[in-house]
C-alpha cells in the first residue's frame, strides 16, 4: 500500500461524538428506479401495481423501504467520510421507517457521530456508532437508523 | 375487494409467539449480481475492485451487507407469509453483519415471531416482531435481524 493512499485513510481516533459528517449529494426516487428496485428485491404490488397499491395501506405506489434504505448506503458511500478507508458495516439498531418514499421523491442524508469506542479484543480497531436521518425534498423525515461501523484505529502504530 | 381476495389476506390475530414462517427459496449471490448491486447503491472497492478488495478488511471481494438484506427481503416477500396482505415495515432492531456474503453464496432465511402486539391507537391495527436469520450454504448465520411489521387486525370486524 503506498503512503500516498495511506495519507488519505481515516481512523477511529479522527472522530467524536458530536461530529456531524458532510454527506452533500442528493438521490432521485425515479419512477423507473422505484420500478427496477422493487422488482429485484421487494416485488409486492405496492412498489409495482399502481391500481392494487390505491386498495391498500398507502393508498397509492410508494417506493421499497429497503429502497430508501439502499440510496442512503450510496450517498454515505459516495460522501467518503472515511477517506479511502471502506465503510465496513457491523450492525444497525434503531431503524424506523417513518414515512414512505415516493416515486419523484429526492432523498438527501445527515450524519452525526454518537459515539466512538475502541475494541477490547482488537488494539488495531474500534467502533463508531453513527446516526442517520434520511429527509426527502420537502424536509420530511422519511428514514433514520444508528449505524455502528468498524475502523481501523491508529493506537498500535 | 372480492371475498375471495379477501379470504387470502392475514391478520394480526392468526400469528402467536413461537410461530415459524416457512421462507422456501434462496437467492444465489452470483459475481454479476454482486457488480450490479454494488454499482447501484455501495459503489466501494471491497465489492467491486477484485485487487483492491485483496489489500482491505476482508482480504478479498464481498458482496454489499444491503445487497444480503435486499435478498433477504425477496426471500421474504416471495415467501408470502402474509398470503395477501403486504409486507409493511414499521422499523427494524438488532441488525448484525455476522459474516460476509461472498460471490457464489446461496442464501436462504429463516423467520420466527417473536410477539404480536395489537395498536393502542388504532384499533384496525397491530404489529408483529419476526426475529430472521439469513444463511449461506454451508449453514454459517450471515445476518440477523428483528423487523417490526405493521398488520391488519380482524378484531374491529
């Protein structure tokens, strides 16, 4: 690994809790990509049969939740809050679906640091505990979760 | 709605503590899947670029952990638990990453309630908590995780 790479990882002992992340891009809930998502992954009529979603829940199409769920992965994998250190999930708690998504919907993502704590087995790593909120255009909350991820940490060094 | 549409769909009521929900298919973690899902929603090295993935955490390439949680809400949403009644998640708990999915993993689930609860507010209403576990082939646990469902309740009938 070269040292101009290694310049550009990040480590556990960088964060605090009360941190906020720059997460600056926003993703758009298309039509099309509602459609090609939840006929991958989630294919129920409320994601595909605009006439059958208006008899249930929502009342009308409403994107996945795991949708939701997966363009706030890409815009925090796209912020690169860690540098070239890859974001390398452990756990999640706390998710709540607040509200649905909706096609034409655009998605934007905060992130704050809750807690950083390093591993007792492993002096080469530890734990940062984040938390997210998944706001669509209009500031509506529509997603929020704690996501715990494994970092290196530089304490060995 | 037709009765008979009627007669397929669950309700709160018929499910208890203890019940297991048969998930009978499995989704195979192929090389194209894993590229296709990475690209779309966790465009990072560890899953995509097979050298660099050989110099990070987990010494080779690994699927997306969303893409394992995407396919295992299509296991979950092919399985029909609910007959026709949707699948609406309310929130999620005690997500863990167990193990990584590799390329040319076939996984499978495994769902169990863990308590039904009826609305305080709404009586047309309740939710029910399924504790899954996805596997690959060789039986090792690669996911956990507790989903809060949001059902219909027969008891306003």
């Amino acid at each position: 690994m070269t040292r101009s790479t290694d310049a550009e990882r990040r480590y556990l002992e960088e964060f605090a809790a009360g941190d906020r992340l720059d997460v600056p891009g926003s993703y758009e809930m298309t039509p099309e990509r509602v459609r090609e998502f939840a006929g991958a992954y989630d294919p129920q009529a409320i994601h595909l049969d605009e006439e059958a979603a208006r008899g249930e829940f929502f009342g009308r199409l409403v994107a996945s939740g795991w949708h939701g769920l997966a363009a706030t992965a890409r815009l925090m994998v796209e912020a690169r809050p860690l540098g070239n250190t890859p974001l390398i999930g452990a756990s999640i708690d706390n998710l709540k679906f607040l509200a649905p998504v909706l096609p034409g919907d655009v998605l934007r993502v905060e992130a704050e640091v809750l807690e950083t704590r390093a591993s007792r087995s492993r002096p080469d790593r530890g734990f940062m505990r984040l938390r997210l909120l998944t706001r669509r255009q209009d500031g509506t909350p529509v997603l929020t979760q704690e996501w715990t991820l494994l970092l290196p940490s530089n304490r060995h060094k």
